[in-house]
C-alpha cells in the first residue's frame, strides 16, 4: 500500500511539473498567458471609417517614390521614340528614296517630317 500511494504520488506530481512547464514555455513563445497584447478588437475590420490615421516614416517613401516610379518610367516609355530595328529601316529606306526622288506608291509614314529635308 505504501508502495502504490508513493507512486501515484509521483506521477502526479510529475504530471504537474511537465503541466508547469509546457505553461512557462507557451508563454515564452508569446502564446498563451493573460497579459493583454496587442489593440483589442474594435469590431471595425479596418479602423474605424473616416478616422484620420498618421503614416509610418517609410510610407511616403513607399507611396511617392515606388508608384511615383512605375508612373515617370511607364511616361517616359509612351511618349519616346520608338525605335525598334523595324522602323529604323523603314526610315533609312524613305530617305533613301526620297534623295533618289523616287515615289513611295503608299502613304508617307507619321514620321515622314524626319525623312523629309527640303
């Protein structure tokens, strides 16, 4: 009898140390414990409407500068020249022509103001 009660004993109390333990390191890890953390739930899913909200340092470096990029770059990009080896040619070609005084036969290119030197 003896023997038995010393032992459910034991295992009890090792049952509530590894109980104690695995509760310290929940609450190491950030889980668990009944610290508050964090906001608490206001109920809105996104702040409340129409509240002003003040920016973080790195938002409007964020905000201006990578969309302000995308917007100078994409710019730039429609309103220059194109230049691919295609039309290139084409030019070359309707100057070359237009010095032999040569007709075309079709309609002079948009950009015929380059080729044209009078």
């Amino acid at each position: 009898m003896l023997l038995t009660a010393t032992t459910t004993r034991g295992a009890g109390s090792l049952l509530r140390t590894a109980q104690v333990a695995a509760r310290q390191s929940a609450v190491r890890r950030g889980h668990g414990g009944s610290a508050e953390r964090g906001f608490e739930p206001s109920g809105y899913f996104l702040g409340r409407p129409n509240a002003k909200r003040d920016w973080y340092w790195w938002e409007p470096l964020w905000y201006f500068g990578y969309y302000g990029t995308f917007i100078a770059f994409f710019t730039v990009q429609a309103f220059s020249p194109k230049l691919s080896i295609t039309e290139q040619s084409k030019v070359e070609a309707h100057r070359r022509m237009s010095e032999r005084g040569e007709t075309f036969g079709w309609p002079f290119p948009a950009d015929y103001s380059l080729v044209k030197k009078e």
